[in-house]
C-alpha cells in the first residue's frame, strides 16, 4: 500500500508548526496505525531527518497514551484507539493527514504530543477514595446493588485518552470527568466524598480552560470505550444535589 501522509511538524510548543507532507510505501494492510509511523521514522531515520513525535505505550487499547486526529477524526475512521487503528481501513493511494489533539488546555509539546497533564489535575481534585490504613477488607463486606457495579465498571473503562476533548467543537472535558465523577460516587466506597469529589474535579476542570459543554455529542462518538452522553446528564445531577446540599449549611 501507498499513501501521501501530511503530518503536523513543530519543533516545540514555542515554534510555530506545519503539515509536511511525506510519500510512504510497502505498507501493509495489517500494521497498526503506529507501525505505520514506525516505519515512516525509519525511512526518516535513515535519511538523517527527524523522526515525528508521538506518543503511545502499551499498544493495546489500554493505556491511553497514543491518539492523533486523522483526516480529522479523532482516532481516526474507526471506533477504536489508534494504536488498534489498522491499515486496512484505508485504500492504496489515499491521502492522510495526521494531527495532534487540538484543544487549549493539550498544548502541543511537539509534532503530534500535547499535554495532557490537565487530566492527571482534575483527577487529584477528587479521583480518589478515603480508605483506612492496615489490613484489606473483606472483598464481600461491603455490597454493592449490581446496577452500581455495573454501572460503575461502564464509567470506569475511562482511559484518559483525550478523544472526547479533541472531538467536542468546544474542547470540553465534560465526558472525562463524568466518567471519573460516576465511577465513584456510585460505590459505597465512594460515598465519604460523594458531594466534594463532584464539586472539586468540575472546578478543577474548569480552572483548566477546557471549554463548556453544549451536549453537542461528539465526545460519545469518538470515545473508544464508548462512554455514553448520558454520563454528563449523571454527573450535572451529581453536581446540583452536591451544590443544593452545600447550600443548605
């Protein structure tokens, strides 16, 4: 397989960048995204150029650590992360454009890597529960209804990847953090911090200068641990019984 690749270049977050364009062949259809650019920095590599910046880590759909916008999809065509992004998806001949996050609180460190340290703020608001010290409890001393599992485990598959913010046209990360709000606040283990877990990480969200949510459904679409929409409706129900209760003291 061919392809013409146009990839975002910039030096560091100082230096303005660009989309270079790069012609690459003997591609197969089974190579993952990554692999592709793998064997596109060699090529480049071997010519003395610079390698393109991205970043990635378990390969696997787990992490969260890779994700590009590709012909500006975020993670590209399918529903997936793009390190399980395969080849096949695209036909000999195409055209590619291959681009960081975009959004104002991911700057762009360089080439296709942003920062995504917002995430890691929002989540030491309140991503955490209170537990003692000493030996671990019983693991069925404390029930938990199967609905709240279930609906627990749903949010939890949040992998911090970032999609949903490259996706919303507003750059919110509404769907992030109702994801980790919902996981939690659900549980028993949970429940000390209930009101102030919410509270804490939509603040420390906004602190951020993500953009507002308009409900534009986007993130849902790109999330590739298919996190509904209705988990923002969950956690704004989170944040109003949190914000009346705190009223009333």
């Amino acid at each position: 397989m061919r392809l013409t690749l146009r990839v975002w270049r910039q030096r560091d977050a100082d230096t303005p960048g660009a989309m270079v364009t790069y012609d690459i062949d003997d591609i197969s259809e089974d190579m993952s995204f990554l692999e592709m650019l793998d064997t596109l920095n060699e090529k480049l590599i071997l010519r003395g150029e610079e390698p393109v910046a991205f970043d990635h880590d378990c390969r696997e759909g787990i992490c969260g650590a890779c994700g590009v916008v590709i012909n500006g999809d975020a993670h590209g065509p399918e529903r997936t992360t793009t390190c399980q992004l395969h080849m096949r998806h695209f036909d000999d001949g195409d055209t590619v454009d291959v681009e960081p996050w975009r959004a104002g609180a991911f700057p762009v460190v360089k080439d296709l890597v942003v920062d995504r340290s917002a995430f890691d703020r929002i989540i030491g608001a309140g991503g955490y529960i209170s537990v003692p010290t000493g030996a671990a409890p019983e693991a069925h001393a404390t029930p938990v209804p199967k609905a709240d599992a279930d609906f627990a485990f749903e949010h939890a598959e949040c992998i911090g990847c970032g999609a949903c913010v490259a996706a919303c046209p507003n750059g919110s990360a509404m769907l992030f953090t109702s994801a980790k709000v919902n996981h939690l606040n659900v549980l028993p283990q949970g429940a000390p911090e209930r009101e102030t877990r919410v509270l804490d990480m939509v603040s420390a969200m906004d602190e951020e200068g993500f953009g507002g949510c308009t409900l534009a459904g986007e993130c849902a679409t790109a999330c590739p641990k298919g996190i509904a929409l209705p988990s923002i409706a969950a956690m704004n129900k989170e944040w109003l019984r949190a914000t009346r209760k705190a009223s009333r003291r």
